[in-house]
C-alpha cells in the first residue's frame, strides 16, 4: 500500500536527518520510498527552502511536481487571511486525488513555521515496527497521513508520537 505522511520537526535540521535515517531503513529493505520532500525553514529566513529527490524514476516527476505545488501555494503565497484560504481550497481540489485534505493543508500551513522543517515522504511497503526504532529520539510531529484510523494508531504507537 501506497502511503504520504508529513512529519514536522522542531528545528530546520530535523527533517534531513531523518530523511537520511530513512534511506538507510530503506536500503536494508524495511521501506520502499516512491519519492520524498524535505522543507526546511531557518530562523530569520522569509520562507522555507523545499528539497526533493525522485527516488522513483518512474513516479518520482509526478510527485516532485506535487512538491513544487504544494510548498508554493502553501507558503509563497502572501498571508492575507481570505487569499490564503482561497489556496488553500484550490490546492485541496488538485491534491484530493493523493488522499491530502483541505484539513492537512490547513495543518501544515499553520504548524511548519519559522525555526522547523518537514519531511513530506510516499512510501510502500513498510515494516513500521522496524522503520519506528530508526526515528526514536527524533522531536516529531505527525501533521497528515492518508492511512486509514488503525494504521494511523499503529504508525503513531510505533513512531512513539
């Protein structure tokens, strides 16, 4: 099963170690990462800096431009409250299809601020009880997945977040 998730962190350098942390996982087999994303926003930067690689050569584009939309719209647009909400219902129609809410939008809009990154990751076939262990000790915050209820309780018991 194909899954997105978006983990935030509480410094902008949280996001790279754990996209690193998560090749390693995926090169001892325990998850096959489709494509990733990492957002990450320093202290006194006027917007956050996105980073992607296709990890997927087949699917990877299409995700990468997903990236590219997705950052855009949610944070170069200018924050006047009705022009930010009027993206975000735009962006919403064109992400329903990836299983990203209005809802998720909203939450990583409001929740990825200055001073924390993000690591935006699709992923197959995951052991989450061995991939948990590589993330213990990360300060972590699931913002969206598109799990169902009671894959989202057991990515949550597993990641200890």
């Amino acid at each position: 099963m194909t899954t997105f998730t978006v983990w935030k962190f509480e410094d902008p350098t949280g996001a790279q170690r754990a996209a690193s942390a998560l090749q390693d996982a995926e090169a001892e087999g325990l998850v096959t990462i489709v494509d990733h994303a990492v957002m990450s926003w320093p202290l006194g930067a006027a917007k956050p800096e996105t980073h992607h690689k296709h990890d997927d050569a087949k699917r990877g584009a299409a995700w990468g431009a997903l990236w590219g939309v997705l950052t855009g719209a949610l944070f170069m647009v200018p924050v006047v409250g009705g022009v930010v909400g009027v993206a975000i219902g735009a962006l919403a129609k064109s992400t329903e299809g990836a299983g990203i809410t209005k809802e998720d939008l909203t939450r990583i809009r409001t929740e990825v601020v200055e001073g924390s990154s993000a690591l935006f990751v699709v992923t197959e076939d995951s052991n989450l009880d061995r991939l948990g262990e590589r993330f213990r000790g990360f300060d972590k915050k699931l913002l969206s997945t598109n799990l169902t209820e009671a894959e989202r309780e057991t990515l949550m018991e597993t990641f200890g977040g």
